[in-house]
C-alpha cells in the first residue's frame, strides 16, 4: 500500500462538493473525450442528478482536497448504475479508484441492490481492469446509452447485504 493511500479518507458528499466534482469528472473526460450533454447535465448539477433521486456519491479525500469521486445512481429496482468515477491524474495508480470503487459496492450492497452496472469506453483499460478485478462482467447493453462514447458495458450481480 503507498504511504499516501492510508491517509486517504473516503466519505460522502458534502455542502459544497459540487466543484470538486465537476472538475474530477472534466478533468479525466476532457482528456480523453469531449463533455457530452448527459455529462454536463449530471457534473453540474449532482443534487439535482444524483442525490435529489437516491444516489449517494463518494470521494477520496487525500490532504483534505477531494482526489477521486464516484456516483452510485438509482437506475431500477434493486439496480444502481457506478458513474462518474474519476481520480485526478496525479493521485492515479495509487489504489484510490479500488477504495473508492469497494466503497460504492458495499453501499449498495447494504442498500439491498442486487446488481450494479456501468457503461465505460474501451480506451479506458485501467478502469476496466479495476473493474473486472472486483467481480465487474462484461453484459450487452441493458437499454439505449445516453453516452456517444460508451461502447462497454459491465454488471456486477451482488449477494446480500453483509450483517
């Protein structure tokens, strides 16, 4: 474990995190894609995307600036999508997307949501890497994609909540 990782907090969103996510999501989008309006929509107005139906969205906090973030968004019954999972570049290969990503599993899991999916692009294969190493599957689409540049699509089936 680098030095740095057991210093890094993981917690919720707080009042005034709004910035801190937008500019974790640009900054990996924007270097790889280009912002699209589902994107715009959601890294600027997470209460209203995010929170306001359900989700929960997590960061890793390293010397008390927000360095990685990812949403847990209510898709249907007992299903969550992982969104917007970001780790700013210079904290990458730390371990803090694998923290932040257990700690989005585990909260769904403990909200009682029986599978989880995501939709990513192939040009991201550390991400994907990350998430076939905890139990992510590679599944056809489950509906229409409200992203241009989504070409894979994962699940993960959850076993129930741990007491």
């Amino acid at each position: 474990m680098s030095p740095a990782l057991g210093q890094v907090i993981i917690r919720e969103f707080e009042p005034g995190d709004e910035n801190a996510f937008r500019q974790l999501n640009e900054e990996w989008i924007t270097h790889y894609f280009e912002i699209e309006a589902k994107d715009a929509e959601i890294i600027n107005h997470p209460r209203e995307c995010i929170l306001a139906p359900g989700g929960r969205i997590f960061f890793a906090v390293l010397g008390g600036r927000a360095v990685g973030c990812c949403a847990l968004i209510p898709a249907e019954p007992g299903e969550f999508e992982v969104a917007k999972m970001a780790v700013t570049a210079a904290c990458r290969g730390m371990g803090i997307g694998r923290r932040i990503l257990d700690a989005v599993v585990e909260a769904a899991r403990t909200a009682g949501a029986l599978r989880l999916r995501l939709e990513t692009n192939h040009a991201l294969a550390p991400a994907i890497s990350l998430y076939e190493s905890v139990g992510f599957r590679h599944a056809a689409p489950g509906h229409p994609s409200g992203y241009a540049r989504a070409d894979v699509f994962m699940e993960l089936t959850l076993d129930t909540p741990r007491q």
